[in-house]
C-alpha cells in the first residue's frame, strides 16, 4: 500500500492520452465569428479578449466594407476597451 504521507512526483511518460495538435479553424470560420451576434454582444460589452493564433492571417476575412455593419462591430469591439491579440506574424497581415 503507498504511503499516505509520501508527496507525489509527476514524470513525462509516453502513457495515456497524447496532447491534441494545433486547431485549425477555416476562413468561413473568421467570417462566421465576426458576422454572429455572440460577437455584436460582445462589442457592445468591456473587457473581452479575443486571440489569434500564429498563421491566422490567411484565414482572416479582409474584404468587409469600411462603413459595413461588421467593421463597425470590430471597431466597437475595440473602442469598449476590448483586445485583438494576435500572436506571432506572417507575411499575409
């Protein structure tokens, strides 16, 4: 029987489930988060971050109308003192 007092020690063992690989959303998946209304309540509210990945940039969709509906919610977003963080650079941003 294992001592009840003793403290337990964690070791790297290639046992049980490996870790997932990175997630890889789709461009109608960008889309879809900017034009939902999850997203218009959440650019009517205050501190909310949303992260972006390394390589998101391809995926991002960049053709929305200056004065559309989306790009207002995405400046919204930003001007209640919420955060686009993006991580890492690519040559596509």
């Amino acid at each position: 029987m294992p001592d009840p007092k003793a403290i337990p020690t964690w070791s790297a063992k290639q046992v049980g489930i490996a870790p997932a690989g990175a997630a890889a959303a789709l461009p109608i998946d960008y889309r879809s988060m900017f034009t939902s209304d999850m997203f218009a309540t959440m650019s009517d509210t205050c501190c909310r971050t949303i992260f972006f990945p390394p390589g998101h940039g391809v995926r991002l969709p960049l053709d929305f109308e200056l004065d559309g509906p989306f790009a207002k919610r995405i400046r919204n977003f930003v001007a209640n003192r919420n955060t686009l963080l993006f991580n890492g650079a690519d040559r596509s941003v």
